[in-house]
C-alpha cells in the first residue's frame, strides 16, 4: 500500500507534512524497536544498535529538515503572490504587503524591493517639499497628503536645524503639533542625547566628507517617550544646505527580534534536555548489560516519556510556522473523547508521579464522539496539563475533569500551583510571553504552549478561558462545539 498516496489523498496533507510525518513515525518506530532490542540484547549488539539509532535519528531529521526548508520556500512564493495579487486589487500600504523574513531569501529581497519602493516615495515628497516655501506647501493639498501617506516621520530643516517642514507622523513621533513645528529648532524636539548631538555634528559639518553625509541610530527615547523604539536617519540636502530626517518606529520589529531571539534560545534548551536524558539511558543500558529488570525498565520509560516529549515540542514549533504563515488548517474527523482523554491521563501519569504531584481525571457520562483534529485537540490539551504540572510545586494537584454544557464539550484543567495575577490573565496567552512572577523565570518554558492550544480551539470555533489567583491555582476551561461551526468570511 502506498502511504503516502494514502495520506494526501484521504487525509488531506500536503508533501511536506507526508514527509515530516514520515520522518517522525521513523523515529518513534526506530526508538521503540531499539528499546525493545537492547531490553535483550548483549552489550556488543546494544553498542551496534545504538549507533543505528543515532545514524537513522540523524537520517530522519535531515529529512524532516530538508522537507521543512522546501515547504518556507514554497510559502514564501505564495506570500509574495498574495502580496501581488493585493496590490493589484489597489493596496497602497508598502507595510501590508511586506512578507515575514522568516520565509527566506525570497521573503528579505522582496521587502528590500518594498524598501527601494518606499525610499523614491519618500524622496519625492522631500523634493516637493523642497520646491515649495512654507506657505504654499501648507496650502498644496496634494503634497499634504502625499507626504502623510508615507507612515515614516519626515522632516526637512535649513541650514540652522530649524525645520522647514515635517509631516503628521514626525510630529507624533515627536510628540507636538504639526503647526507648531515650523521654524523650531530640530534639537530642541529631540531629547535623545547621543541622538541630537549626532545631527548637531552632522549640520556642523561643511558635506565635504562622505562618511558624515549620514547619520543613523536607533533610540528608545524622542520626547520622554520609552515605549517604543525610533530609527532616527539624517542626511544633508544635495545641492543646497539643510538636512533631511527620517524616523522610523521600529518597536514592533524589536519585539518580534527580542520574542524570536528568546525563542530560540528556549527552543534549544529544550531540544537538548531530552536528547540529553535519552542518551545518558541508552548508554547506561549498554554499559550495564546484566542490569535488574525493574531498572531497564525504569528506563525505557524515561527514553519513551522524552521521545515523546520531543515529538510535542518539534509539533508546536511546526504550528508555530503554520500560524506565522497562516497556512494551519484542520483535518477534522471522529473524536472519541473519552478514549483521547484516557490516553492522556496514560501520558501524564508518570511525569506527575516524578513531579510528586497527584494528578486526577473525572469524566462525565456518556462523552460523545465529535467531529474535530484530533492531534491538534491532543496538543491544546496536552498543552493544559503540561503546564498544570510544570507550574504546580511537590505535593499539590491538578484534575482534569470532562464533561458536556448543552452544544459544548468542556475540558476543564484546574491546578493548586503558583496561580498568575489577573493584570496578566490576557497577555498568558500571547505568543512567548511568560508571567512576570520570579517563581516562573526559573522553571523551564518556551512560552508557546498556551498561545497554541487557543489559537487551535478557536479555529474549532471554540475557545480557552482563565479563572486565576495568585497563589492559589489556576482553572483552564477547554469548550469546542460538538457540531461543526459555519466558517466565518475570511
């Protein structure tokens, strides 16, 4: 039987999930026939059998790898063709059609291209503005508006630094009103002092020297504003004396590099810690061939609980591209829901008995069977518990109770831990942010957990929902509709 036929015809996946599918059950069948070989085997065939372990796990990732890298290239080109298509049907904002860098090179040559596009808008409006004197430049609808279509603040000053003009978003940036900028010192505007001493510097020069034509730095802080970040950019005026200055507000390039940054920095210390624990058991299985039964199998449960662990990370991080690209979709099919919750509580019932913490289950009558993505239920759920058990200390509990609410199915998760401070209850769910408690900086997380299980419930129509208090525990409640809800207009 071709399986891969099997899986892109009837259950709808595309080349790179067939692959990275593939490349996953791999190595679970392989971690699983190795475990099962060394439980027997001899030390000589347990060493030989570890290396193929490892050669075939290296295998299975390069496929995994390869199968990813070409599904990004693939997205980029339909990205940028959606960005084509949008400025076709009359799009003007430059920035609504920028494509994410995490695409690839298609994606960074692209918005350089927006960029060089952006720049000859900007200039022109410089030269109108150039050519006009004051007051018929403030009279020139045409110009107004062309210059406060460009989102970047613009202002053009004499030779003296005082502005000659500047449009709506510099004086927001600035932080005063746009008819009071005329004739004002520049310096004055600018509280940044690295930053108003360098276009000081600059306008002090005669331009003869290349290298001081520009001036660009990166500041926190323009008039007592320390939210955001500004890229401040001055050059001189060719051709007569002055300066042209360009503010950009880059804050929300900063989150996403400081979010996608500490991403990494997670998602690798968590790739490490159970490929870690995998390869100090499998060592310790080879290196003690006459090992008591009960301790090899003490064991290959831990080499099992981590693979799967794995297996949940590498999946969010897939959802995770999946949501950026907005590519995730559902393959929905029969949920029998006591049958998925009672394989979790099978999952969990060793990580909470190494964590000392008691963990229960309560079912309610009759749980029906609903038509729903089963693996991405599973990692919304999973998703609940995990966290209930990372974040509640030795001794505590988490119960995990099921039942129906008229047309719903509700999953409740409650745990006796830290608990979270209502000013966050909302922002727990945004991707990477993580509570600001100093309890949770030391317990290990990547943030994405509860960002993912909403964002999948609610393409199910349903949603997840917080009752919490610091210091006495938290309450998740999982409703998705038992019937399939009519999809919104996009």
């Amino acid at each position: 039987m071709n399986w891969s036929r099997y899986a892109k015809q009837i259950l709808g996946l595309d080349d790179s999930a067939v692959a990275t599918a593939g490349a996953v059950a791999a190595l679970a069948a392989m971690v699983a026939g190795a475990a099962g070989y060394l439980w027997a085997a001899s030390a000589d065939q347990a060493t030989a059998a570890l290396a193929c372990l490892f050669t075939a796990l290296a295998s299975a990732l390069s496929i995994a790898a390869f199968w990813h890298t070409a599904r990004m290239r693939a997205k980029a080109i339909a990205a940028i063709r959606h960005a084509l298509l949008a400025v076709a049907a009359g799009e003007t904002d430059l920035e609504a059609v920028s494509v994410a860098q995490a695409f690839g090179n298609e994606a960074r040559v692209w918005n350089s291209l927006l960029e060089e596009l952006l720049t000859l808008r900007r200039d022109r409006c410089v030269r109108l503005a150039l050519n006009q004197d004051g007051t018929s430049a403030s009279r020139d609808d045409g110009l107004r508006s062309a210059c406060d279509a460009v989102w970047h603040g613009l202002i053009v000053t004499d030779a003296s630094l005082r502005i000659i003009y500047a449009n709506g978003a510099a004086a927001v940036f600035l932080g005063v009103k746009r008819d009071t900028t005329r004739g004002t010192l520049l310096t004055d505007l600018i509280t940044d002092p690295p930053a108003r001493a360098g276009v000081a510097s600059m306008a002090a020069t005669d331009g003869a020297s290349e290298s001081r034509s520009r001036f660009v730095i990166e500041t926190s802080l323009l008039t007592g504003r320390e939210e955001g970040t500004f890229r401040l950019s001055a050059r001189r005026c060719s051709g007569r004396a002055g300066m042209i200055v360009v503010i950009e507000d880059i804050s929300q390039q900063r989150v996403a590099n400081n979010s996608r940054n500490a991403f990494v920095t997670q998602a690798t210390h968590e790739l490490r810690t159970p490929l870690t624990n995998i390869r100090l058991c499998v060592e310790t299985l080879v290196d003690k061939a006459d090992m008591e039964p009960v301790q090899r199998g003490e064991l290959l449960n831990t080499i099992s609980g981590e693979s799967r662990r794995l297996e949940r990370l590498v999946g969010d991080m897939l959802c995770v591209s999946e949501i950026e690209a907005g590519t995730m979709r559902l393959v929905r099919d029969d949920l029998r829901v006591e049958e998925t919750i009672r394989q979790l509580e099978a999952d969990f019932k060793h990580p909470a008995s190494v964590k000392q913490v008691e963990l229960s289950f309560t079912l309610g009558p009759k749980l029906p069977v609903i038509l729903a993505d089963r693996d991405k239920v599973v990692l919304a759920i999973s998703n609940l518990i995990g966290n209930a058990l990372k974040y509640t200390p030795a001794g505590g509990s988490v119960n995990v109770s099921t039942h129906t609410q008229g047309e719903a199915l509700l999953v409740e998760v409650a745990d006796t831990g830290l608990g979270i401070a209502s000013a966050e209850h909302d922002r727990v769910f945004d991707r990477f942010y993580r509570a600001k408690d100093e309890r949770v900086a030391n317990i290990t997380g990547s943030g994405l957990g509860l960002a993912l299980a909403r964002q999948v419930i609610r393409l199910h129509g349903g949603d997840i929902t917080l009752q919490s208090e610091l210091n006495k525990g938290s309450t998740f409640t999982l409703s998705i509709p038992m019937t399939t809800p009519v999809p919104l207009a996009a």
